[in-house]
C-alpha cells in the first residue's frame, strides 16, 4: 500500500467517481474517499492515500483495525459458521469471562445496540424516555417514533420511566455523569464508547443501575451489543463469528490493560484509561507522534496508535 500522499500527489478521483453513482441509489457520503482496507490506526483509500483513523469507529476499535490475532480466530470462527439459529460453542466461555469483569444474574448478547435496545423498549414498554447525550438522543430518536426521548440536564426535575446514560459527560467537560439526581422507575448505564477505559471494567454495577449495556467496543468496533441485569430480556443467538471477536477482544483488552505513560502528570487535569484531559494547551501537531488525538484539551488514544 502507498505512504502518506503529498499535497500535490493527494487525490480522491476513483472515490469521487464511486461517490457519484452510489448517491444516485441513496447512499449517503460520510467521508471524502472510499475505503480498500484498513489496519492497524491507518485505512487506504482506493485512490492509494493512507490516511491515520482517530476516529476508530467513535473509539469503540480500541484495538485497532484488522488485527492480525483477531482477524485470524474471526476467520476461523466463520469457517465454522455465519447463521444465527443455535447457541454456538463460545457461549460458555462468553458469558466465564464477562463474569471476570462483572457481577449479574442475566446476560444477553445482540447482533446491535438497536436490537439490544428495542428488546429493553419491549420489556419495560417506556412512553417517555430521558438520555444524557445527543448520541443516545439521536439514536432513540431517529430509530424509535413510539418513544419519547429527552435530553436530560444533570439537575433534570423531569420524573423518566427510564433513563439511559453514558458514564462521562461526552456533551459537556467529560466529567463523570451523576445519575443520582435524575428520578426514574429504571435506570440503564451504557457504555458503548468506555468500557474497559475505566476500573478495566464497566463504571457503576447492578447495585447502581438496573441494566448495563456495552456495544460495539466489546467486539472492537464490530457491529453487536451485551447487555447485563438482574431481570430477563428476550435474545437471538448471535453468530460464532461475533461470539468469537467478543471473546477474543476481551481477552486482548485483559493481556494489554489500559495505562499508558505519554505525557508527565502535571499535564495531567485527569485521566480515565484511555482518555484524558490536559491542562496545558497543546495542539494535535504536538502529541501526534506519541499518538495522541486532541480535541480541545480531551485526549483519545488506541493500543494501535501507541505502539
């Protein structure tokens, strides 16, 4: 695959070309350049640029794309299987060493968080629902036209009959969110975008909240969802292919833990496994090579980008 392209060399004519008949069919263009492959921190584009991913799929590829153990035990995983009518063979070994991070009586896998979370929707049959980031906002509001969704502020007086929350206020300073002042009949922690970055595990338990959610980053970055409570949900078998790269990143995540030593810590204001907030200003020229991706004075990082 090509380097990093010049100024003069960068050109996006072959990705141009695709963009204009795939928008005739209703494809929307999220990003300039249409993707061959990715690895690692980096994606190739078919017009041979390489660019550097600090987005990682909104931090949920914690690992990085296409890791070579991962990949492998993912195609083995296929060979064995891709539909998703019986409980395959890594169910047990699943649900083992989630019971490593975690305390529950009940654990539920999905293909999604929009399956997970219209299953919780069917149980517990919400009219009014209240959220505490404009990314749960929008995806229970552009997926969900029989509830209520509303972005609470952190002293909401509104009364919800459930409340889902991010641990960290991703909206605001990224401080951690207190739910305690939120007045709700259920109460549903989600951390699609945080676990394993805090405790190596999830932020509150089953003796904070009544459900716990964690999407794509336990598959890292692959589409699917686990969700943790005392009470039951309905569930499909979800395919060995995911049962495998849920699996696999977990133990990747156990083996790497998450602590990294890039900058001295009285440029520290906090730091939560994996992001953190500066005190100094800095640029992202300045913390590029150590692989460090700033917005503002918050910083994001992936095992990929360190080493």
């Amino acid at each position: 695959m090509s380097d990093f392209p010049s100024p003069e060399t960068f050109k996006t004519v072959l990705s141009e070309t695709h963009y204009k008949k795939l928008l005739r069919y209703g494809f929307k263009k999220y990003f300039p350049f249409i993707v061959k492959k990715e690895k690692y921190q980096y994606i190739y584009d078919i017009d041979q640029n390489k660019y550097i991913d600090f987005f990682l799929n909104n931090g949920s590829v914690l690992a990085g794309h296409n890791v070579k153990n991962l990949t492998i035990f993912i195609k083995n995983a296929i060979s064995i299987g891709t539909e998703a009518v019986f409980l395959n063979k890594f169910y047990y070994k699943l649900v083992s060493i989630f019971e490593t991070f975690f305390s529950f009586r009940y654990i539920h896998f999905y293909m999604s968080e929009l399956e997970a979370l219209y299953n919780l929707f069917i149980k517990e049959k919400p009219d009014v629902v209240g959220v505490n980031s404009l990314y749960l906002f929008k995806l229970i509001n552009e997926n969900f036209s029989n509830v209520k969704v509303f972005l609470a502020k952190k002293n909401e007086k509104k009364k919800f009959e459930l409340f889902i929350f991010e641990p960290l206020d991703f909206d605001g300073e990224l401080e951690v969110f207190d739910f305690s002042n939120i007045k709700a009949r259920k109460y549903c922690l989600f951390e699609s975008r945080t676990a394993f970055r805090f405790k190596k595990g999830f932020f509150y338990t089953l003796d904070d909240v009544d459900y716990v959610f964690c999407g794509n980053i336990i598959s890292n970055g692959m589409s699917s969802c686990v969700v943790l409570s005392d009470e039951g949900l309905n569930q499909s078998p979800i395919p060995s292919f995911i049962s495998i790269a849920i699996l696999e990143t977990l133990k990747y995540y156990k083996r790497k833990e998450i602590s990294f030593s890039f900058l001295k810590s009285n440029e520290l204001e906090f730091y939560r496994g994996g992001i953190f907030r500066i005190k100094k200003r800095l640029t992202s020229k300045d913390l590029l090579s150590k692989g460090i991706f700033i917005d503002g004075d918050i910083c994001f990082l992936s095992f990929s980008h360190t080493e």
